[in-house]
C-alpha cells in the first residue's frame, strides 16, 4: 500500500530557505509575518510562548518542537514577559546566531529556528491537507533532523539542496507522524489516523489509476457508502471524490513537468480513457491545458480549489 503521507510531503518539494539559532535575555517580544511558507522551531533550552494567527498561545519548553505548514503572523514572548513588553529584532551575534532581548543577562530561551519553500505549483491545496499547526513534545528525532538541517544549510558540500530536500522531507514527515493524538480540525493527518478512512486513503494513493467511485472507495473502508461519504468529508475535509481528482491533478502535473510521457499514457495514469477527457478536466482544474502546461507557459494558472 501507498504512503499518503509521504507522496504529499514528496510533492511539496520543500527547499530550505534558511535555519538560525536563537537565543534570548529578558524580556523580549518577537512579532514576524508570513507569505504562508512553512516555519518550524526547537526548543533546545528554556521557555517561551508562541501564538500563530492570532490563536491562543503554546507554551513551548526545552524538548518541544512546532511546526506551522503555512505561517502568515507569529508572536514569539519570553515567558512572563509584561503585555506591554514591546517588540523587538533580534540582534545578529554571529553567523546565523541571533539574539533577542537583553544583550546580556542569563539566557530564557535557546532555539533552533527554520523557514523553508515548497516549490510545487499546488502547494496551497496540498498544505490544505495537514495540520494548521503541528506541536510535538519530547522527540529528541526532531531536533536532531534540525540541527542536520541547519548545519547543512550553512555547509557548502556537494550536493548540498539535493540533502536539504531529504532532511526537510525527513523532517516534515518526522514531524507529521510524531503527533501524540489526532490533528485538530480536517486534513489528510486527521484523515489517515481513523483506521477505515486510512484504509481506502491508501488504496487510493496505490492505485490512482482504478476506477474509483465513493461505492468503491467505501468498500475499502468497510462502510456503507453514505456513512463513509459523510465521515470523508467531515475528517479529511473534502469529499472523496474531490480528494481523488486533487490527487490525480497534482501527479498529472508533476507527470508533465518530467516530459518523459506521452500525453495519452500521462491521461491513463492518473485514470483516464482518453487525452480528450483528461484534457478537459485539466483544463477546468488548472486553468491550462495540459500541454501548455508541460511546455511551461509563463501564462500558467495554478488552481488551489479543484
């Protein structure tokens, strides 16, 4: 069987961006914007408070690591630190060693910090699929992925963006299975902890190509087709039928960025008879057709809604 899973987080194509680690004194406030890209933190010593999008904060502590797929506001506080505590920026003490708060002092907080890409042209659909924030507590995995990661990232070896790309898949992965119970609201990771709905997720990751139908689909959960057309929906987010032409949407593209498939054997991979059909349902989902899209038009449109 198929891992879901790892076929979303491979094609994703996360790139490092960059790692720093970060110390802080004091009382300090950070507040950073996001263009939705993925952010991820260790907590190597101390202690502090964390609030993405305007959520009720986390307190994160020595051991703890957060990841966010899709950040848009974080505020990062000392632990106590007054309401009225300012924001600040951190100070620059090294290379790729920052500073926050008292310039002197003892240390609060120690923290490996990273932000990353990802690169595929449906990353908002497939980012819609995971966890709007993942915290895992006392997986020392993770900060060792992290600490790779930034050591990497700094190094200038051969083949440096080739590793960068695994260790952040490792890590992403790592990060996503590590949870201690299952994510809060819908999504693929929600999805794939009901045992009967991981059941059909798998066969439809296996064979894409199969003509799926919810009646199918809902045999290899061991439901009756409403109920598990109900439970679909509600878990993973979207219904199944939408999750399946997702799905084949984002291998037909990464098919026809590869060029190495005639557009006939591109259509009967992902489950269609015939290039007519599968054209048009390219072109109502990607806003191009599929051979504009293999030639990569700068007029391109990515859909994020299916």
């Amino acid at each position: 069987m198929a891992d879901p899973l790892s076929e979303i987080v491979s094609l994703l194509q996360p790139t490092a961006r960059f790692s720093k680690l970060v110390e802080g004194a004091g009382d300090w406030r950070i507040r950073r914007e996001g263009q939705g890209d993925p952010f991820y933190a260790a907590v190597l010593e101390g202690q502090c408070q964390l609030s993405i999008d305007g959520r009720p904060p986390l307190t994160l502590r020595a051991g703890d690591f957060v990841l966010i797929p899709a950040m848009q506001m974080l505020e990062n506080t000392s632990a106590g630190a007054p309401a009225d505590t300012q924001p600040s920026l951190p100070a620059r003490i090294g290379e790729d060693h920052f500073r926050i708060g008292s310039p002197d002092g003892p240390m609060n907080l120690r923290a490996q910090l990273g932000h990353c890409s990802f690169a595929s042209p449906d990353a908002a659909l497939l980012v819609s699929l995971l966890p709007r924030v993942v915290h895992v507590r006392g997986e020392a995995r993770l900060a060792a992925l992290v600490q790779m990661v930034g050591e990497e990232a700094r190094a200038r070896r051969p083949a440096r963006e080739v590793v960068l790309e695994r260790l952040l898949e490792v890590l992403l992965i790592e990060a996503l299975r590590s949870r201690p119970s299952p994510a809060e609201g819908a999504g693929l990771v929600r999805g794939l902890a009901d045992e009967r709905l991981a059941a059909a997720l798998r066969a439809l990751h296996a064979r894409p190509a199969h003509t799926w139908s919810v009646a199918t689909l809902a045999a290899e959960a061991a439901l009756s087709r409403s109920a598990f057309s109900a439970r679909f929906t509600k878990v993973v987010g979207i219904a199944p039928m939408e999750y399946l032409l997702t799905w084949r949407m984002a291998l037909a593209k990464r098919l026809l960025r590869d060029r190495e498939l005639a557009l006939q054997q591109v259509a009967e991979r992902v489950g269609y008879a015939s290039a007519v059909t599968f054209g048009v349902a390219f072109a109502r989902h990607a806003g191009v057709s599929p051979a504009r899209y293999a030639r990569g038009d700068e007029q391109r449109l990515y859909s994020v809604s299916g």
